[in-house]
C-alpha cells in the first residue's frame, strides 16, 4: 500500500517504506490550493522534475523549513546550492539510483526547463520508482514519446502519475497511450484545471479511461488516498 496526498496542479506526497516524498512543491501560488498550510507539509524527500514555477514556487521555502533531500536535475541542483540548500542530490537520465526507500531512474521528459530568475535549469525528466511498497512512475510534464516503452524494461508498475491537461504536455487520450506504453492501468491524473488552458471535464477523463480498460484516479486537493499495489519487491 502506498499512500498519496494531492496538493494541487503538480504536487503531492508519497509516503512509501517510511518516509516522506514530496514532488514538484507549487501551492502558494495556486489559488485552488489556498486552503493547504505549507507550513504543516513534511518531507524527507523533495523530487523536483523542472524548473517551472508551477513546480518550484516553494521548493526553496520547504526545503529550509523540512532540511528535505532535494532530488532535482543537474543544474537545479547547482541552482539550489547557490539559494543556500546543501542538503541536494543531483541527478539526470539514467540510473537506478539507491536511496533508504528503494531505488530512483530518471526517464525522458519531453518538455521545457528553466527557473523563475532565467537560470538554465538542464533537462526536464520523470522519475521511476521501486520500492518495497509498490512500483510507480511520475512522467513529469512531458508529451507522450515513445520512449516510455522503456519503462517496464526496468519495473513492473503498480501505478503511474500523468499529466492530463493537453496544452503543455499529454491530455487525457495520450495518457491512454502512455498507461499502453508503460503497461499499467492505474493512473492518477495530474497537471489540469489550475489555468484555462489546462481545463478538462474530470467525469469525461474518468469515463475515457474506463472505457480504454483503464483506472484514473482524481483525489480532491487536500486528499489522501491509499493506492493497492503488488508489493513488488527490489
């Protein structure tokens, strides 16, 4: 069992084998989040997949307050270390990397990346994850590409975590292609409804996927849900 607590847009919390996973901290800026206290958000991890703002807004603040290992790209991660955080681990494509929890391989990202002073921010990418408590892919903001028929190469994968909103990266139907490319059927729909462009029907993006054979899941902001996997193992 895995359990994810969405905070809005692109963030949310993964606790899995013990410890804190935060991923791509965008709420202060997010009126749809107002109700979320930063504050009381805990991390022993910070993911960062680029460098938008709509995905660093409050990396800096949370990762002072919690003293998180903040896994980002190369460059954000030279980027944070000239902010002050020395608690960083840089990364980029390719893996897997060992960490308390289980191990990490960063995947292709078809994006854009840069940080909100104009810094290069390197590559955007996704992540993967194998852990004791199950296996799940975060794609990042990305297209579909067909690179992520890579990924089950290197996991069997309880879950994936897309972005759905079109415009900026996959909608609703290439996620559909993308749970085919990376063979797993449970999906959590993120990156949708905080700005017009991104706005979809969420009924119609549940019943899209049911009828592909598929499971997407939408928590509310704010909400928790505890995800069943396989308990795949290392």
């Amino acid at each position: 069992m895995i359990h994810l607590t969405f905070y809005g847009h692109a963030c949310f919390l993964i606790e899995t084998n013990g410890k804190k996973l935060l991923f791509d901290p965008f709420i202060s800026g997010n009126e749809a989040a107002r109700n979320i206290d930063i504050k009381k958000i805990e991390a022993d991890y910070i993911f960062v997949s680029h460098g938008h703002g709509d995905h660093t807004t409050d990396l800096l603040g949370i990762a002072r307050r919690t003293n998180a290992l903040c896994v980002a790209p190369a460059e954000i991660s030279y980027w944070l270390e000239a902010n002050g955080i020395t608690h960083v681990h840089g990364m980029n494509h390719g893996g897997p990397i060992p960490f308390d929890f289980g191990t990490v391989r960063g995947v292709q990202a078809v994006h854009s990346s840069s940080l909100g002073d104009g810094t290069y921010a390197g590559n955007p990418m996704g992540f993967v994850f194998n852990t004791p408590d199950g296996n799940f892919y975060y794609a990042g903001d990305t297209a579909l590409t067909m690179d992520m028929q890579l990924i089950p190469r290197w996991s069997k994968l309880d879950f994936s975590i897309l972005p759905i909103g079109g415009n900026f990266t996959m909608d609703v139907y290439d996620a559909i292609d993308a749970c085919h490319f990376v063979q797993c059927s449970e999906a959590v729909g993120i990156h949708y409804n905080t700005f017009p462009p991104i706005s979809i029907d969420p009924g119609k993006a549940i019943e899209a996927f049911a009828q592909a054979g598929m499971h997407l899941m939408l928590p509310q902001i704010g909400e928790t849900i505890d995800i069943k996997t396989n308990l795949s193992s290392l």
